[in-house]
C-alpha cells in the first residue's frame, strides 16, 4: 500500500467485501462496464458541445496512453487544478486508466496550497489552465517544481510554454500503445483512487485518501437515495473535483446509471436558469449561499424550471426558510438536504420523508454498516435528542490522513472513529439535525454562544436574507459576537432594531450581537461555504481602524 496512507483494518474489510460494499473493482472498471452500456448516450455537456459515453471513453484511453509515455505510473500523485470543463473529466477518467492518484484541487488554490499537497504527497506531476481569472498558473507551478523535487511534469490546458506539456495535444496525439497494453495494467482497489481534500478552518487542507472500493460505493449508495437514472440531468457549478460534485453522488453516480452531466464555469443565477431550462435538468447540486442567492434573483420567474426533480444542497446547514422559499418558486423541486464530508460519511434526507423531517433534518446515513455516536468533551455518548459531537466510522469513511500520525492520534479514536468537529442531536424521526461546529463557538467571558443558534433566529427576520455570526475581539471578554449581514432588497436594519428583535425570542442577553455589518454578499471559501475567517479578518480590521481614528 502506497506510503502514509492507513488501511481499513481487516475485519472491517472482510464484512464490507461479504455485504457487496466493497466490489474489488478499480474505478475505472466500475466506469467501463457504464460506458460499455450506455455507449451511445450522451453522457457531458460543456459549452454547447455534447459528448457520448463512447467519445469520453476513447478520448481518455488516448490521454491514458500518452500519460504513461510522458513518464507517468499507477500510483502516481498527480495535483490536478482545472475548472468545470470537459478537459477535467478527460483527465479524471485517464488518470483512473493507469493507476494514478488525482488530487482534488481547485482552480481557486495558489502556491501555498499547491506546493503544500506537492510536497505532502511526493506528486510526480500538476495539471493546470494556462490561465485563468487572469492568474498565471505555469508561473506558480513553475516555482512549485523548483520546491517540490518530486514534481517532473508540468501539464497545461491551453498555451503550454517551453518545459510544459500540452493537455490538449496528449489527448488528440495518436499513442503508441495498443488499447490491450492499458487494460494489462493492475490497479489494486484497497489503494487510493483519489485525494480529497479536508475542509478545515485552519492551516492547509490535509490529504484524504479515497478508496477505489469505498469511493465507488460512496457514489452508487448517494446515486440511489437521489433517486438518480438513466433519464436524470444534473448541472454541476460547483466546483467538479469536490466530493459533493465528483462522487455524491456526482458525476460518478451519473456515470454509473447513464445520465446526462452538464457543466458550468458560472455560477450567476441567468446563465443557469438557462442551462435548466435548456436542458431539461432534474438534479442541481448547490451550497446554501448559492441557492438563497438563485431564488432572490428576480430572473427566476423569466425561466421555466419545471424539470427540476431534486435540489440537491451541502456544504452548510440550510434553514427552513429557504426551503420553503424555493418549493413556492419551484414546486417540482425537492430540496434534498444532506449533511457530509471529504473524509466520507454522508447524512441525507430521503425524498419520501415527512415534510417536518425534511424541513428540520439534515437526514441519515447512507450505509447499513454507518456507525455514529454523538459524544460529550470526554467521549462518552450523550442521551438521544442531547448535542454531541459527531465521531463515525463506516465502509466509505477514512481511517486517516494521508502521511500525518500525530494528527491522526487526535483526530480518530483508538477503534477508528472519525472526529468530525460537528455537533449534532438525534431527532425523534431517527434522522439528525447539526448544530454547529464546536469550533463555530464564540466564547464571551466564558459563557458560549453558538454561532448558529443565534444565525437561526436572526434569519427569520424580514429585513434578512442571509446571515453570518462570528467571534470578535474584545479585550476584556475576550470575544463578543458579530452579525454580517445580507438584507433583502429595499430594506434597512440597525443593530437596535436587530437586538429588540432578539430580545424578544427570550433568549440570554449575553446572546446578542454587539455589533452588525451589513454586507451586499459574503466571503466565500475554496469550497464554496461562507468564510468566517475571512469575516472575522474584516471586522478585526474595521475595530483596529477604528480605535486609532480620533
């Protein structure tokens, strides 16, 4: 097994190969028995172009062939950055080809992020644009190989400079390996098939190694609870190497049942009203932000949206407002809240739940063999309905980082349960409802304050579309707490007016902000959730500017 990663131990195994879990296929096995059915279909649009399962399956065996000449091997890391276009799934499927191990970058990393996975993982390559929202990526990976030794290939999708290779040209060139040289190749399914990313708030993200065995059965459980087929269209805007849009079901659960995949690089609410109504699409996969932002833009009435099945939405908890707001505006739609991680267990709402559980729920686990316990600061599992945080274990969930043991030591139990950081309660209906993160505390001279508490309830105010509560400084408490902001069109609001309204909820004083700003949108981070760092940098900034004017 590759150096660094844990392996799940063999007991877990042995059950999850005797329940059909785990198949003992590679990825790209589970694909090729897809691709062989559903040959004739169109499987991706991008950019008005359409594309067949048969089309993506040679392009890729070409771009597979040519890899290998270039100096690539199974096993491989390779630092993959490239947006929402079909260059990526090109890749994806090559790389899957010849063993390579992707890593699931996003084209909005720079040096930092990218020298640090480089580096962690000993990549023998990265695969950029040219450019992109005006930023030189051969510039940046460049400097990337001058500190990461292990880096021998720079690849580009666009202009390929002197010392880069074209991705555009390793898929078109004629390869000098037959067809039967690929498929001799033996791609162990208890090794890594891909490289997530961890969505920590601090420092750079770590590695998570996904299975071949887990991560295909991560995608055909998700594709099944979506009620994906093959008559479903899903338009994908957030960012595809993700683990929502990749593999939750994503493009692999699409892939798997012959649906239709259509890409975008935008996420303005006009250029997808359009692609829904053009394409007929049932499934849209979307984070709370971008979908309060879709049903408050007034061009939502100018479409017809009727083909939309399931709203599919991640990343945050998403309040019952808007759920509401969004089943008035488009009542074919379904919104399917789920609750999930990079580092693999899924919570999510079925879609013949009781509306009240949908409203209220981020849903249940995926699996059979899913494993949560709810524990208290010492470990110990709290009473049904109780907040506890959430520690899991399961046949699609990591039993570690890659390359990190002191870590690891903190972050799993000694038998192997995961923990998340989230807080959670059991709900009558079996299903469970988040309750923040323990990190998502402020702490106001020692009294604690959930930040989502408080963002609950200022949500329901009519002045409020969407709401962020975060910790600032305060040199005698130590904390206080801010809300930012997003009002609706047309209205005002002051913190007075704000903390009258609170008062009223009867909640404890010490629960109420302290200051507002109101912001036209918020922040957002690499994984499209809203950044509460970055927040809290901005009203650091403004109390500092602040204490030094006269």
């Amino acid at each position: 097994m590759l150096a660094g990663v844990v392996p799940f131990p063999p007991e877990f195994a042995r059950r999850y190969r005797e329940k059909d879990y785990w198949r003992d296929k590679s990825l790209t096995e589970e694909f090729g028995g897809a691709f062989a059915r559903f040959a004739d279909r169109v499987a991706l649009v991008d950019r008005g172009r359409s594309f067949t399962y048969a089309e993506l399956d040679r392009t890729a065996e070409r771009l597979a062939s040519n890899l290998l000449d270039a100096g690539l091997k199974p096993l491989d890391r390779v630092v993959v950055q490239l947006p929402n276009v079909v260059e990526f799934v090109y890749l994806y499927l090559a790389l899957q080809k010849i063993g390579c191990i992707p890593i699931a970058a996003l084209a909005t990393h720079r040096y930092l992020e990218i020298s640090q996975f480089a580096k962690l993982s000993g990549a023998s390559a990265c695969v950029t644009p040219d450019r992109y929202s005006d930023f030189d990526f051969t510039e940046m990976v460049d400097r990337v190989r001058g500190d990461a030794a292990s880096v021998k290939l720079g690849i580009v999708l666009g202009d390929a400079p002197r010392g880069f290779l074209s991705l555009t040209e390793l898929m078109s060139r004629q390869p000098k390996r037959s067809p039967g040289e690929l498929r001799k190749l033996r791609i162990d399914p208890t090794e890594p098939a891909v490289f997530q990313l961890s969505g920590g708030t601090t420092g750079v993200p770590k590695l998570i190694p996904r299975t071949h065995n887990d991560y295909a059965y991560n995608s055909r459980i998700a594709a099944k609870v979506c009620g994906v087929t093959g008559d479903s269209v899903l338009l994908l805007a957030l960012p595809i190497a993700h683990n929502l849009p990749l593999a939750c079901p994503g493009l692999q659960g699409y892939f798997y049942n012959g649906g239709k995949v259509v890409l975008s690089t935008s996420t303005r609410p006009g250029d997808l009203f359009r692609l829904i109504e053009e394409h007929g699409i049932t499934h849209l996969k979307v984070v709370p932000a971008l979908l309060i932002r879709l049903i408050n833009d007034p061009d939502i009435v100018k479409y017809d949206l009727s083909s939309l099945r399931v709203i599919q939405s991640g990343g945050q908890r998403m309040q019952p407002e808007v759920r509401i707001r969004t089943k008035r505006l488009i009542p074919s739609a379904t919104v399917q809240e789920n609750f999930g991680m990079s580092e693999g267990m899924l919570f999510f709402v079925r879609l013949d739940d009781p509306e009240d559980v949908r409203l209220e729920t981020c849903g249940r686990p995926l699996s059979p063999d899913d494993e949560v316990r709810l524990v208290d600061d010492e470990g110990k599992e709290v009473p049904p309905g109780e907040v506890g945080e959430l520690t899991c274990r399961g046949p699609y969930t990591l039993r570690g980082y890659l390359g990190v043991p002191e870590y690891n030591a903190r972050q799993f139990t000694p038998d192997g349960f995961y923990r998340s950081g989230d807080l959670m309660r059991l709900h009558p209906s079996g299903n469970y409802v988040v309750e923040g993160r323990k990190k998502d505390l402020i702490n106001r001279g020692g009294e604690k304050i959930s930040a989502e508490e408080i963002e609950n309830l200022i949500l329901s105010h009519p002045a409020v579309q969407n709401i962020a509560c975060v910790a600032m400084p305060d040199p005698d408490l130590g904390e206080k707490t801010c809300a930012c902001v997003i009002l609706r069109p047309g209205r005002s609001l002051a913190l007075e007016e704000l903390t009258r309204f609170l008062s009223e909820k009867e909640i404890a004083k010490f629960k109420l902000p302290e200051r507002l700003e109101i912001l036209l949108e918020f922040p957002l981070s690499t994984f499209g959730k809203v950044s509460k760092k970055a927040l809290v940098e901005m009203v650091t900034k403004k109390l500092d500017q602040e204490r030094v004017s006269p």
